[in-house]
C-alpha cells in the first residue's frame, strides 16, 4: 500500500510542477485566494476531547492545525472557510468568532463557515459537551483558556489571508476511498472476522485545487464522510485527517492540504485503536485525493454567491423535575451531572426553550460547486439526499459552525440508536430527542438557501 501511495503522489508532485493533463494555466485566473495557518496544539494539561472520560495529555504524534482559505471572486465578494482539527464548535465559541468576523473584516455571516474535523485527539473546548467529562474548576479555567486563545488564533489567521490574496484558479474533481463503514449496521469484531458489510456509506472524496499564477498547486480541499475515531489514546493527534493532510503536504512542498469532514455522524474507520490503522486510512485519503489531482480538473467559475438561514428544530419532549430526578440519582455519571444542571436551571426559574436554532449555509462557486454546510453530527443520509437533489457538483460538510449534536434522518430517527434516538442529553440539551419532522426542516431550509445561491 505505501509504495502505490508514493507512485501516485509522485505523479501528483510532477503534475503539480506544470507536467500534467491541467498544464499551461488554459483556465482563467478568476479568483483571488488567501491562505494561512496557524498550530492550535494545546501546551497545557486541557484534556483531550470525545469519550466522556478524563484523558489528560501526555505528548502528541503531531500538531493540530486551523488553517484558513480565502476566495475572493472578481465582484469582491469574499468567503472565508476556517478548517480545524477540533471534535467540535459550541454555539458560543462559533457566535464569538462570528462576531469577530464581522466586526474587524465585515464579512457577513453566510460568508464565514467553521468547520472542525471532529477529531477525537484534539482538545476540550469551552461549552461543547458541558457535562460530557468529569472536570472541576481547575479544568474547565484551563478550557476556557484554550478556547479563547485558539479563537484569538483563528481570527489572526484570516487576518493574514486576507492581507496575502494572490490570483488563483479553482478546479474541482471527485474520487473515492473504502475505509468508513457504516457502524450501525456492522460490528467490528464482524469486520475483523470478513463478514460481508451492510449500511448505507459514502465513500466519495470531493477535492478542490487551488493554482496560483506560476500553476504552482496552493493549496488542496478535500472531504470525506467518517468519524476521526480510530484512535482513543491520550496524545495529541489530527486522526486520519492530520495524517492524510501531513502526507500530502510532504508530497507537494508548499501546498496547504484542509480536510472538511463531510455527512459522517454514522461511519466509523474499522478496524481501529491502532496508530499504524490511523496512519493507513490517512494515506489511503491522501491517495485517494491524490489520484483525483492527477487526473483532468473541471475549472470552476469566477463567481461565488452565499447564504445562510437558522431554522429552528423542534425537540420531542422537553424534560421536567419528574424525568429528570430518576436521571441524576441514576448510575450514569455522565447523565446525573446533565440531570443535575438541568434540575438547577428549572429550580432557578429558567424556561427551556422548545426547539433549537441549526444553522444552514450554503456556497455557490461559478457555476460547477455547490457547497453546503450544516450543523452537527450529519448522517450520510444527508450528503447523498442533497447530491441527488442538486445534481452533480454539489459536496455536503456535515460538520459546520455549530456541533449541535447527532443530525438524524428520518430513516435513522425511526430506527432510533445512538445517532438516532434519546441521546441529546449528552449534548446538553433540555431534551432527550429530535422532533420526527427534523430532516424534513433540514432539508427544506437547505432547498431555500440552495435556491438562493442559484437565484442571486
């Protein structure tokens, strides 16, 4: 597997020198793009996020990275997307970094878009999973720190891509990789044993190439749909993720490599729990990327139009004293300090509110890409409703702005499970459970800011 992966990134690097099926520059350079990075690895005891236990750092396999790609289209109009290595973004740290955003570069909101891998080897942050961990005081001052360092670091980033726009062209391709598996339909210890697989997946790998006025390759987008959960250890890492884009800027010196994840709330790598694992399914992305770079690039348009919509999404029930006391003298450690804040909020005469405003966004850039960005854990579901919905060129980031919690379908709803049934909870929500109708809400504020970007 390694030498096929260093055979096809070796055609991309001489491709990526002028060699290849796109040489020459026959695109216009109708974009000006912006990039920058910065290394949001924590040097503090914040503990490592996902899990719901205590995982206090001891050392890192590598830095975890927010980097930023600005576009700007020959109108101005300019969008920024912010890719990081982080499990998720509380509604707070996103609403904060918004309004930095708006207050020092005038972006408006369908012009900004967050998203975070959902890495499980990066970092707490502050108000995402409230009652997921067992922290104390000590703990939650050390996350807050982080957090509001790291969006301290965000903000400097888009500062300096935006003071560093150069002309570029898009181009835009799709590709495949096998390794996710639907995980509510297979067990792992199936897996290992050969059982045949079952569920729905998607494997596709969209991919944008950035190209600067030399042809040089600037940078590389690229998604996929599954959870980064391969590892559970207590070391820094970016997952697969980090090591898909680790390998392929090994292998094009000078190019930014970002990872969007995509509709993965239900896909699982597996096997896992073993760095070489990690490090394969990385370098099965990165060849998977690869190969789509070395084959003809569809040039994507000089325009680029936004929009974005909250739509409020009912809960099933809300909790009251009664459901909640059983709860917190219950045996589930995670639960009862969920139950417990609650109880605290109603005795302090706070009224839950009865649905949850989701944020939808949607991109278009020329006439070829359609991106969408929702909230949450997206199942695959999604993804694949909206490329058939919309047609070709359209790619789905499941994971944006906001880690609301499990985003269902309504199959997956019906069928209930981890991702589909009463599990809001852990999410700090004041409710077990989605509304039934919660796809259909999606899904119709994704057709009106889809309409909108098509329309202006």
């Amino acid at each position: 597997m390694a030498s096929r992966v260093l055979r096809v990134l070796g055609l991309v690097a001489w491709w990526a020198a002028g060699a290849g099926p796109a040489a020459g520059g026959s695109a216009p350079m109708n974009w000006q793009i912006g990039l920058a990075r910065r290394v949001i690895t924590p040097t503090t005891g914040v503990w490592l996020a996902g899990y719901g236990t205590e995982r206090a750092p001891e050392g890192k396999i590598h830095d975890l990275w927010a980097k930023i790609l600005v576009l700007r289209a020959p109108d101005g109009r300019t969008a920024v997307l912010a890719t990081t290595d982080h499990m998720g973004m509380s509604k707070t740290i996103y609403e904060r970094l918004y309004s930095r955003m708006y207050e020092r570069f005038g972006l408006a909101r369908a012009d900004f878009m967050l998203t975070f891998s959902h890495n499980h080897c990066g970092p707490c942050l502050e108000d995402d999973l409230v009652d997921y961990y067992p922290a104390d005081d000590e703990q939650r001052r050390l996350v807050a720190e982080y957090t509001h360092w790291m969006e301290g670091e965000i903000e400097a980033a888009v500062a300096e891509a935006l003071d560093r726009l150069q002309p570029a062209r898009l181009e835009m391709g799709e590709g495949e990789c096998g390794f996710a598996v639907n995980r509510r339909e297979n067990r792992e210890e199936d897996v290992a044993a050969g059982k045949p697989l079952r569920g729905v997946v998607d494997h596709y790998v969209p991919v944008l190439a950035v190209r600067g006025a030399d042809d040089q390759l600037l940078a590389v987008l690229f998604g996929y749909a599954c959870h980064p959960t391969t590892l559970s250890f207590n070391q820094w890492c970016g997952d697969y993720p980090g090591f898909a884009q680790v390998d392929l800027e090994a292998q094009l010196p000078g190019t930014t490599a970002m990872f969007f994840n995509a509709c993965g709330g239900d896909q699982n790598p597996i096997p896992r729990r073993k760095l070489e694992l990690c490090e394969k399914y990385g370098r099965m992305l990165a060849e998977s990327v690869a190969a789509v770079l070395a084959r003809p690039l569809r040039p994507v348009g000089g325009g680029l139009k936004s929009a974005f919509e909250f739509v409020n999404l009912d809960y099933d029930q809300l909790v009251t004293r009664e459901t909640l006391l059983p709860v917190a003298e219950g045996a589930s450690a995670l639960h009862a300090r969920w139950a417990k804040r609650m109880l605290a909020q109603l005795e302090a005469g706070v009224v839950f509110p009865t649905s949850y405003p989701y944020p939808v966004q949607a991109w278009r850039l020329g006439g070829e890409l359609l991106f969408i960005g929702i909230g949450g854990e997206a199942v695959v579901d999604y993804s694949l409703r909206f490329k058939r919905e919309f047609g070709p060129g359209t790619w789905v980031c499941g994971y944006a702005n906001d880690m609301a919690a499990y985003m269902p379908s309504r199959r997956v709803w019906e069928e209930g499970g981890y991702e589909g049934g009463p599990h809001l909870d852990e999410y700090g929500r004041p409710a077990w459970r989605w509304a039934g109708d919660v796809e259909d809400r999606i899904a119709a504020t994704v057709q009106r800011v889809g309409a909108t970007v098509r329309t202006r």
